[in-house]
C-alpha cells in the first residue's frame, strides 16, 4: 500500500493506483480563487479574482507495509476528543 500526502489528508492506495495518481498530480496545474476587498474592487465590481497557474506545491508518499495498514483498517476511524 501506499499513502499519498496532499495538504492535510493521508489517502490509502494501492501501488498502482498510488502511482497512477502521483503521475497524474505531477501534471495538474493549481487554482484559485482570490477575494477582492471592496475597496479593491474595479468598475466591474467582481469580488473574486481567478487564477490557474504551475504547480508549486509539494506532496509526500510512502509506503505502508501491509501488517500495518490491516492493524490500521481494524482499527477504523479515530473517535473525536
């Protein structure tokens, strides 16, 4: 198995699947939506700006070992403290 990183979620996949979608981040490009503050705003008055550009950002993987990853799936979702 392995884990794939993106912001602050961990997701599970299997090897192929897992590198299928490293390979498929490798090439995305990155949007965003920015406000505009009001008194920033032009004549068209838009109170959002829209922006696509390269990826910039990094993500981690590795490899989860198969014992580890069945303690984990038994072990299911965390209660909330």
């Amino acid at each position: 198995m392995i884990v794939v990183d993106i912001g602050w979620n961990k997701f599970v996949l299997g090897r192929e699947d897992g590198l299928k979608l490293v390979e498929l981040l490798e090439k995305a490009e990155l949007y965003e939506e920015k406000y505009i503050d009001k008194a920033d705003r032009g004549e068209d008055g838009a109170d959002h700006s829209y922006h696509v550009y390269p990826n910039d950002k990094t993500f981690s993987m590795r490899l989860l070992p198969t014992q580890m990853y069945q303690m984990a799936k038994l072990a299911g979702k965390p209660a909330k403290s």
